[in-house]
C-alpha cells in the first residue's frame, strides 16, 4: 500500500506541476495552489466541471494520505486512484 501511496503522490503532484507550467506559458494566467490549478484547466477548456471536482476531491484525498495513516482510508482511496489516473492522463495529454 506504501508504494501506490507514493505513485499516486508523484503522478499527481507531476500533473498539477505540468498544468500549472502549461498555463503560465501557454495562457499567461498564473496558479499557485493545487485546486486554483484545476479550476484554471477547467474555464480554459481542458477538462469539463465534473472533472474538475473529481481532481478536487483527489487533491484533498492526497493531502488526507499524507499527513495521516489510516488503512481503512488509505483502502477507499485506492479504489479511486484508477479513475483519478484517467484524469490525470487526460489532462497530461491536453497540455502538450
């Protein structure tokens, strides 16, 4: 379980990086926290609002793994890092 806690940090933290620099170049509209990142791929068109919520709801899952450890938590979280990863595809492959 240790180890899919870890990926799902990085890729995560990776996306919110790469969309954040996406929308600084690309757009000019500057984002620093991880939710105002979303919500920016969602009014420039990346990603539509039920989306965008969903990857609220994983950036407020990651913080809940981080800074604490609980494995009934830690086990529904697992069940939706597949469709969170989905996401995360869809906007990797939107900000190229």
């Amino acid at each position: 379980m240790e180890v899919l806690k870890l990926k799902y940090d990085l890729a995560s933290r990776l996306v919110l990086d790469l969309n954040k620099e996406f929308l600084f170049e690309d757009r000019g509209v500057k984002h620093d926290s991880p939710k105002s990142v979303f919500r920016a791929c969602h009014a420039v068109g990346l990603i539509t609002a039920s989306e965008t919520e969903i990857l609220i709801e994983m950036i407020d899952d990651r913080n809940l793994t981080t800074h604490t450890y609980k494995e009934d938590l830690a086990e529904r979280i697992s069940k939706k890092i597949p469709d969170y990863g989905k996401l995360m595809e869809k906007l990797l492959k939107a900000a190229k």
